[in-house]
C-alpha cells in the first residue's frame, strides 16, 4: 500500500511538475534582425533638388553646378573644403523676373553671394547671404558663392542654399 501511495504521489508530483513548466513557458517574441546592409546611397540633398541638378563638375578650385532654371525653387546642402574654393550655381533657361537666393549654415561661415552674371555676360555684385535681383533677361545666370574678403572669419563648412 505504502509503495501504491508513493507512486501516485510520484505521479502527481511529477505530473505538477510538468503543467507547471507547460503552463508557465512564455512565448518569446523572437526579433528578426537583418544584417545584410542596405545599398541605397544617403544624399544629402533634398529631394526637390535631386531632378533639378543636371550636372556637377569640378574645376580648379570650383564646384560647378547646372540647374534647370525651370525647376525651381531648389534647396541645395553644399560645403566649402578649402578657404580659395567657389560654387557657381549657373542656372539654366532661367525665364523669371526676379531671382532670390539665401545662404543659411548651422555655425557662423564667412560666406555670401559675390557675384551674379547675367545672360549677356555683365557681372554684378558683391552682395551679401541673401539677393533679391530683378532679372529683366532671359536665360542663363549664375550665382558665385565663397568667402568674403571683406570680413574675418572660417570660410570652411556645410551650409544650405535656397533659390527661387
């Protein structure tokens, strides 16, 4: 009898044993994690600006940009590397009357729009991180941007452009 009793207490036990650890397993959330990188390159320019680019060159100490002057406004993220380098932003089959621009940068950039060429090859200029210009010709103009050497200060940055 006493052998009967301890084998059902064994079984009990055991059975016990057994719902609790049926009964208290958690189910874990597994988390997938994908180690394969992706191949998207990040561009730092807004998408607006990405179909209005139509070339980018660099000559001596100047980045040249070519914009389709129809498809603005445009919002750019330049940089400026070396204290000597220009970025001429030449905006192409430009047909509005007046051009705006603004230069807007995260810490204090010597930099300003220093000159403005029209499409019968006059220049005007300097003027300051913001123009407002009338623009009685059509076509081709350019914005030429770098330091001011009319002022102290690091040339040397990142820095947002807008033209309208």
């Amino acid at each position: 009898m006493k052998s009967m009793l301890n084998k059902k207490w064994n079984l009990l036990l055991v059975g016990f044993g057994i719902l609790s650890l049926v009964a208290c397993k958690k189910e874990t959330d597994k988390i997938i994690t994908d180690t394969k990188r992706d191949t998207i390159t990040t561009v730092e320019k807004p998408a607006d600006t990405l179909s209005a680019i139509l070339a980018t060159r660099t000559e001596a100490n100047q980045l040249i940009l070519d914009v389709d002057g129809t498809s603005l406004p445009i919002r750019l993220v330049e940089e400026i590397k070396n204290p000597e380098q220009q970025i001429i932003v030449r905006l192409l089959n430009y047909d509005k009357s007046n051009l705006k621009a603004f230069i807007k940068s995260d810490k204090e950039m010597n930099i300003r729009i220093n000159q403005i060429r029209m499409p019968d090859n006059t220049f005007d200029g300097p003027f300051s991180q913001t123009i407002d210009y009338k623009t009685p010709q059509k076509g081709e103009y350019w914005l030429v941007l770098s330091k001011n050497n009319m002022a102290s200060g690091n040339p040397l940055g990142k820095f947002f452009l807008k033209v309208e």
